[in-house]
C-alpha cells in the first residue's frame, strides 16, 4: 500500500525553516505519473536532501547530456538537510590525530583542506546562482566555561598547530565575551570557517536551480530497495546505470541497509526576534555561530530576522533504528534545552520560543562519513556526516560527480572516498551501546562541572568510538 502523503500545510509546521523557506512546500509529481520510456535514466539519485541535489547540480553542469532523476520519498529538504541548526562549518567527525593515524598525515592534512574549501564553495555557488540561504560567513565562537572545557580548547588548537593549520585560535576571556556575553566563561577558541545559514531556504532553492539544469525530481515517491541497475519504490521500478544512495538518517529504512547507519535525534529550539537592546548584551555581530566545550554537543546560531536558534543532542537512540515523526519533539529535550540557553544567556529568560522540531542524523559504526562508487555495479553512496553535513554534503556532491564521470581529481584522491564503515551491533547491543554513551557524556559534564576535572569515562568513551 501505498504511503499516504502528507499535506503541504504539515510541511510547513515541519520546522522553523520549513515556514520561512519561501514557498508553499507543494509536492513535486512522483514517479507514479511518468511514462514506460521514461523509468531509464543514466543517474538515479535516491534523496532529495543536500547530498543528493548538490551531486545532481555538480553532475547536471559538468554533462547536460545526462538524464540524472532524484527521488525523494517526502519534498526536497524534507530531512535533515531542512531541519539542521544551519551550521555551514568545515568540522569534520574524526580528529586529524586520529585520521593521521589512519591513513597518514599528508592524507588528513588534504581532507581537512578539503572541508574549509566546502565552505567557501558553498558561499560561491549560492552568490554565483543566486540561491537563497541568508548565508552569513561570520565564523564559529566556542566557549570554554570551566577548567576542564578550557584544556580542550587548548588541545584543539595545539593539535591544528601540529597539522599546519592557523585555525581555531585560542581566545581569552575577555576576546570570548566580546563575541559572545555567556555565563562563567574562561576563554574559548574562534574558526572563520563557518557561515550561518537559513537551511530550508538553501534546499528548497537548490532544488530549483537543479530542476532549471534539466534534472528531474520524484517527490512523494519513496524507495524501499536499492539495487545494482535499478531502485524499487512503491509506484514501480526506475533503471539507472548509476544509483546513488543520499539518504543519510534514513537509510536504515532501506532493505538491507538496517545497520549501515545509526540514526540519532538531534533536536532545536528557536525563539521569537529577539530586540536589538538584547542583542547588543548578547553579541553575535557577524551571526557567528556558537557552542562550547561540553560533551554532550550544544549549537546555535542567529538567524537573519534576529532570533536565537538553539539545538543539541540528548534525545535517545530508538530500538531497531526506528524512525517516527513523534520522535521528532521529545517535550522533556525541550525543556532542557531551554534550561541550557538561559543559563548560558540569562537575558533570553524572557525569550518567547516559538518553535520546536527536530529530525535523525546518520552515524557510522566507526564516525567516519564516507563517499564512494563500486564501478562493478554501479552503486555509489555518501553519508555519515554525524550532523556535520551542510558543507560536507557540497564535498560529496563534487565528489561523487567526479567518481560518476571517471574524472580522476584531488577529491577523488581524499581519504574518505570509498572508505567502508563496519555495520553497527545487531540489536540490542546497538540500542545499549548507543544510549550507554549518551548516559555516559551526560554524566561527564554533570561530573566535569562538580569536580572541576576531566572526565574519564567521556575519554573512554571516545576512544571506545575511534573519535
């Protein structure tokens, strides 16, 4: 049977994002409505989130002679490339000590630079084809606010001193409050590689920059089976000599694809505009994009219209990856994560949020996102970007273009090309591990904030993870 779509109002309430984005979030055809002679194309592309239409861009500009189709079981930017906390940064999941290690230090040097060209790329793409985004390269600010958070702080950057490169820096306190007024701060350290962004207004406009290239996007249309030579979805089959899997969070729901990628919930809240007197108390003049040095990952942003998006992980793996949009809005992570920002700004106590929403993150067993393309049988995959997908997905899509018409590159060089993750535990293992470690960090910054020392079992953890 065949799902029953979703409305376009209910798009809207998806996220902050959704009902600022521009349009009506009117589902494109699917593929139900085409023709015989028209289920063949040379490229299919399953997911019409930022992997997939930045490698449809990339592919649709380098040959216009190709027939390259996305399908995408809800509307463009439906997942996480529409509900992210809008973060276009150069971070990647892997430390370079541990890349090095790896796969050599000249490797992980390349693969870093890689990531802050994405950023740049990204800005140039958006400026060259006027897409919309509310792209703002105001770089990130992240706090130190105890003993333990400032040592990192000044690990993270003796460690990008090491590998060559001038970024982050570290910050005093005095150079960290001007940019961001928190509570308790001790320093922090400060990247130019990032730029906030409006992300359902970039998806949704990428989409039709991709349609304007001759690219044909399937909504409404969701794949159950991806295998070499064609895809099967609930109105029939497509054939393609390449198919690409995009679909990040969601690729458990794919048959055989159960223990690829872990998805995890990472979950936001937004406030009403804020005025300009509380801005002026609370800084982020270059809408700098923000976080701090606990473990359990917080992130925030200003937006172009001046609110304060505010987001962090602590909702919990679900068994057997399951993926429902009731898990999307889990009140309790709310509620925390209004607790955090007052404390962290006490001058939002006051602070309207007017929006809530949330949405799964793909995680490798062993952190790594890859790319990649089996030429044997014309698979090709990207994904894994433990939420650091906004730029990382630009890398993929140029990537991928470049693996797709045999064009032998420096991206097709980088060590993340054709990297194959282990799969993750069978359940329950899986459901075990994966909350353990959140429980884990979760006690770590209770303990690291009593104690004033660094954590051992956030340390064990992380090795426990190869991170």
């Amino acid at each position: 049977m065949a799902a029953r779509p979703i409305s376009p109002p209910n798009y809207r309430a998806l996220s902050l994002w959704h009902e600022t984005a521009g349009d009506d979030l009117r589902p494109r055809p699917s593929l139900a409505g085409t023709l015989p002679g028209d289920r063949s194309v040379d490229v299919a592309i399953v997911g019409a989130g930022y992997t997939g239409l930045w490698t449809a861009y990339y592919l649709a500009q380098a040959d216009p002679s190709l027939r390259i189709a996305v399908l995408e079981s809800e509307i463009a930017g439906f997942g996480a490339s529409g509900r992210n906390g809008g973060w276009c940064s150069a971070l990647y999941p892997v430390s370079l000590s541990t890349m090095a290690r790896e796969v050599g230090r000249d490797a992980a040097i390349r693969q870093y630079r890689a990531m802050q060209d994405s950023v740049a790329e990204v800005g140039r793409v958006i400026d060259a084809d006027s897409l919309a985004a509310d792209f703002a390269m105001g770089g990130t600010i992240t706090l130190a606010r105890s003993e333990p958070q400032l040592r990192r702080a000044r690990e993270e950057v003796d460690e990008a001193r090491q590998f060559g490169f001038d970024a982050p820096r570290l910050l005093d306190t005095a150079a960290a409050a001007d940019r961001l007024a928190a509570t308790s701060i001790r320093g922090g350290t400060y990247t130019p590689h990032c730029a906030a962004i409006h992300p359902g207004k970039l998806a949704r406009s990428l989409a039709g920059r991709v349609e304007a290239l001759g690219v044909r996007i399937y909504e409404q249309t969701s794949v159950r089976d991806i295998r070499a030579g064609r895809l099967s979805t609930e109105h029939g089959q497509l054939r393609a000599e390449i198919v690409v899997r995009a679909t990040e969070g969601f690729t458990p729901r794919l048959h055989g694809q159960k223990r690829a990628l872990a998805p995890v919930y990472s979950l936001i809240i937004a406030t009403e505009p804020l005025p300009a007197t509380m801005w002026e108390q609370i800084g982020l003049r270059d809408r700098e994009t923000f976080a701090d040095f606990r473990h359990l990952i917080i992130y925030g942003q200003r937006t172009a219209d001046d609110r304060l998006v505010f987001g962090g992980r602590g909702a919990p793996y679900h068994f057997g990856s399951r993926i429902q949009a009731g898990y999307d809005r889990v009140p309790a992570v709310f509620e925390a994560l209004r607790r955090t920002l007052t404390e962290l700004l006490p001058v939002t106590t006051g602070a309207a949020v007017t929006h809530r929403w949330g949405g799964p993150l793909g995680i490798a067993r062993d952190w790594h996102c890859s790319v990649g393309l089996d030429r044997s049988t014309g698979l090709a995959w990207a994904g894994g970007y433990v939420g650091d997908g906004v730029s990382t997905t630009n890398l993929a899509g140029r990537t991928l273009a470049d693996l797709i018409l045999r064009r032998d590159t420096g991206l097709t060089e980088l060590p993340w090309v054709n990297h194959r993750s282990p799969s993750w535990e069978p359940e329950p293992l899986r459901w075990l591990g994966a909350n353990a470690g959140l429980r884990a960090m979760t006690w770590a910054d209770v303990a690291e904030q009593r104690h004033g020392r660094s954590s051992r079992l956030a340390s064990a953890v992380n090795h426990m993870l190869g991170r």
